[in-house]
C-alpha cells in the first residue's frame, strides 16, 4: 500500500503539475551564500551546536555542519539557521 502512495504523490507531481515539495512531503532548502539556510518542511530538530543542526525528513535526516550557528527563527515545520555553513548533508533512511 505505501509503495501505491508514492506512486499516486509522483503521478500527481506529473501530470497534474503540483508542487513535489508539498505532495510528497519533501523538504524546501534555500541557502543565501554560506550565511543562512531556511529549511522549510521539516520534522523536527535532533540535534544543535554551534557547529551542527541535524533535521528529522520523512524520509531521512538533513546534517548541516559549519561554525558559529544560531537559530533565528524556528516554527513547527521551519527554521532559519545563521552562521558560516560548510556542508549540507542529505541521509537517507533507506540507504542500505
């Protein structure tokens, strides 16, 4: 059944042209330079340091590394990250 939802959310990206960020719960990055990274769609918060974020997905984590981090703005399901970023990392769950 799940693997008929994710064939109903792409189908629906296709051919009916919506969002894939919004049907299949996808993450929206925007990254200013290397000063600020606005992560929308996110499930959460795993960990924070001044030199990490981590970020639950659906569908994995979301690893952001670099120096000098502060959270600027955070909501349920955003967040704004300021700081020198170095790396952007996507880890997917159904890695084998």
């Amino acid at each position: 059944m799940k693997q008929f939802h994710k064939w109903v959310k792409k189908w629906m990206v296709n051919y009916l042209d919506l969002p894939a960020d919004v049907v299949m719960d996808l993450p929206r990055i925007t990254l200013v330079g290397n000063l600020h990274i606005y992560i929308e769609n996110h499930q959460g918060v795993l960990l924070f340091t001044d030199k990490e974020l981590k970020l639950a997905l659906t569908d994995g984590e979301l690893l952001i590394r670099g120096e000098q981090f502060i959270i600027k703005k955070i909501h349920a399901e955003e967040i704004l990250l300021e700081g020198k970023i170095k790396d952007v990392h996507y880890l997917d769950r159904n890695r084998d």
